[in-house]
C-alpha cells in the first residue's frame, strides 16, 4: 500500500471512530443525568401524618411531598366553607448524614384548638409516634423516599385501601 493511502485511511478512521466516541460520551452524560434524577428520593420525601383522638378515631390524615431543603405547605378547608381552614400543615425535611431525616413541621387544627411544631428526626418508612404537646390528640409521622420501591408500595397499599372502601 502506499503510505498517502495508509495516512487517508488512518485518519479516515480517526475521524470517524473520534466522532462516534463524542457521541457515545454524550450519550452516556445524558443517560447518567437521566438516572441520577430517578434515584431514590431524588424529588423528596413523602410526609404522612395520621391524627387522631384518644379513642382511635382518625380525624385527619394530610400527606405532602416535600422537597430536601424546602418547605412544603398543605392546608386543607371546609368544603361547605372554603373560608374556614381545617387544618394546616407545614413541614420541610433535611436529610441527615446518618440516614435519618430532620423534619421541621407546624401542625394547626383551629376546630380542635391545636397548634404544635417541633422537629423530629425520623428513619425514613418506620413510624414514629409525634408529640402534640399537652393536647389530648396523637399523631404518627411516616416519611418515605420519593421516587423509591417503598413509596411504590405504599401508593399501593393506599389504592387497594380505597378499592375495599369503595366496595363495601
């Protein structure tokens, strides 16, 4: 062969192969951009609150995704009195180095003369009793990565709930 042809060649297939390198880079970038997104609790934390008397009766339970770092406010109104505020609930999450989750909440119910706020630090899918202070009403406080297998399994559990609800 003569050594033009082998040097065309060569570069030829530097070129060639050097741009299909470029683009399977880019492409894995993009893939790895895609997939860091979709980890475990990379939109937040699900924070599910069950309020209830003494004698077990559920009165309320508020449930907000909130975002690492920022606060997330719920409030839910009366619907025959959209004036009239039930219950508000605000909470912002941090995650910790251990694990757990620091959850920065304010809980209002002006029909049932509660305010109480507090922080907590809370494994994330293990209940945890919540204190109200000197109220006679309890809470229990679930946290749970979003997006993850245990909040796919807890929307689950909530729609199958509902289906035996609804068919009662």
């Amino acid at each position: 062969m003569k050594p033009t042809r082998i040097i065309a060649i060569l570069l030829l297939a530097f070129v060639f192969g050097g741009s299909s390198a470029e683009v399977a880079v880019r492409a894995k970038r993009v893939l790895d951009r895609h997939w860091a997104s979709q980890e475990e609790g990379s939109a937040g934390e699900l924070v599910a609150l069950e309020i209830h008397r003494e004698d077990g009766e559920v009165l309320a339970r508020p449930r907000v995704v909130a975002a690492p770092g920022r606060a997330a406010q719920l409030v839910l109104r009366d619907p025959e009195d959209p004036g009239k505020v039930r219950l508000a609930l605000r909470v912002e999450t941090t995650r910790q180095a251990s694990g757990d989750l620091a959850v920065d909440y304010e809980l209002s119910m002006p029909g049932e003369d509660l305010v109480s706020r507090g922080r907590v630090s809370i494994t994330p899918g293990v209940e945890q009793r919540l204190e109200l202070g000197d109220h006679p009403l309890t809470a229990t406080l679930l946290t749970i990565p979003v997006p993850s297998a245990a909040f796919d399994a807890y929307l689950e559990s909530e729609r199958a709930a509902r289906t035996v609800v609804k068919s009662i």
